[in-house]
C-alpha cells in the first residue's frame, strides 16, 4: 500500500471514532407521546405517575366537571390525577370498564395536571374523558397520585396494562400500566442497531489497517 493511503487512513480512524461515537451516543429525538398512567407499589404506599398527552381528535366535547376528591374507583374504571378543580369532558373513546374488583372510590394526595377517565358508563350515562379546562390537544400533562399505606390488594386492582382508544391515529390513546413487579429497562431497539452498526464499521476499519502493516 503507498505512503499517501497509509497516512489517508491514518486521519480517517480518530474521525471514524468521533463520528461513530456522536451517532450512537446521540439523543433519540423527543416526539409527542401518549397518556400513560403508571401504577406502583412503592414501600407502604402506592404512586400513580401520569405523564404524555391526549390528542383530543375524534372525541366529542361533553360538558364540564368539578373534579372530586376521589382517584380510583376500579371496578368502575375510574381513573384520576392532577389538583382538584374544573374539568372537560370528551366522550368517544372506548376501553375497559374497570380494571379491578374495588367497589368504593379511593382518595389520594394529588399534585400535577387534572387528567383521567371513568371507562364505564353507571355515573353518567357513558364513559369520559377528563383533561383541564381550555386544554390544548396534544400538549404535555404530568401528575402524581399518592395512596399512603396501601397496596394492591386493599386498593382492589389487578395488575395488567388497560388502554382506552379513540380516532384513527396511532397515538390516540390513553393507557393504566398497573405494575405488579418492577420495571427493568431495556435499551431501544434503534439504539441497539446503531450501536451495532457502529461496533461493525469499527472492526472493519481496524481489520483493513492492521492488514495494510504501516
């Protein structure tokens, strides 16, 4: 091999490194993502954590709410977060009608945005959709629900992942993780194939220089 393609490849291997360890080690890019509601056990209490937002297309706008002070009702399908205070309902949807056998509502210590939902339809006719008042669809809601010394089992829910639909839209959908064990992260699978890829060019690069004996 010549002098000029030895020293080629001698500067083409840090930018080689350098551009490979920018694509891997970059951000995934932030997209707007569904309502989730997650449920666990956390020490003697249970959190729900809600996070994501509601693209309101394909829902009818019902009426307003006073939001109470209660945030589970399972056997109803009761779901809800954030500070009391008014609420708009959208009708539309359709999901469970509960997700447990608890048949009294649950009150909680409730911070964030009012956000939630009653998949069955003996309170008011039908089921709705609660999000605050004036709500922009499509923008971000974020909330905590604390139920101090409690668990499942005297909360009357079953663990299981329950997910309420509307429109015609991938997104549109608000979903109650309830989470029987804890969560193990795992690595997205576009960050594992970019990794992939780049640990391949890596071994390739450095196979063709060590063959070049420079």
């Amino acid at each position: 091999m010549n002098t000029f393609f030895k020293h080629f490849l001698r500067r083409l291997l840090p930018l080689g490194l350098a551009a490979c360890a920018t694509v891997m080690l970059a951000p995934a890019p932030a997209s707007a993502s569904p309502y989730v509601v997650k449920l666990v056990q956390d020490g003697s209490r249970v959190v729900a954590s809600g996070n994501g937002s509601i693209d309101l297309t394909g829902l009818t706008f019902d009426q307003e709410y006073l939001a109470g002070s209660a945030s589970l009702w399972p056997s109803r399908g009761y779901l809800l977060g954030g500070t009391e205070g008014d609420l708009d309902g959208y009708t539309g949807f359709a999901g469970p009608t509960s997700f447990g056998i608890g048949p009294v509502p649950l009150s909680a210590t409730r911070t964030g945005d009012r956000a939630g939902l009653i998949g069955s339809s003996s309170d008011f006719g039908h089921p709705v959709l609660w999000v605050p008042p004036g709500y922009l669809s499509a923008s971000a809601l974020s909330n905590t629900s604390i139920f101090e010394g409690a668990n499942f089992a005297t909360l009357g829910v079953t663990p299981g992942s329950y997910v309420w639909t509307w429109g015609t839209g991938a997104e549109q959908r608000f979903t109650l993780d309830i989470i029987g064990a804890p969560e193990v992260d795992v690595p997205e699978t576009a960050a594992l194939g970019m990794f992939g890829l780049g640990a391949l060019l890596l071994g390739a690069l450095l196979r063709l220089l060590r063959r070049t004996a420079w």
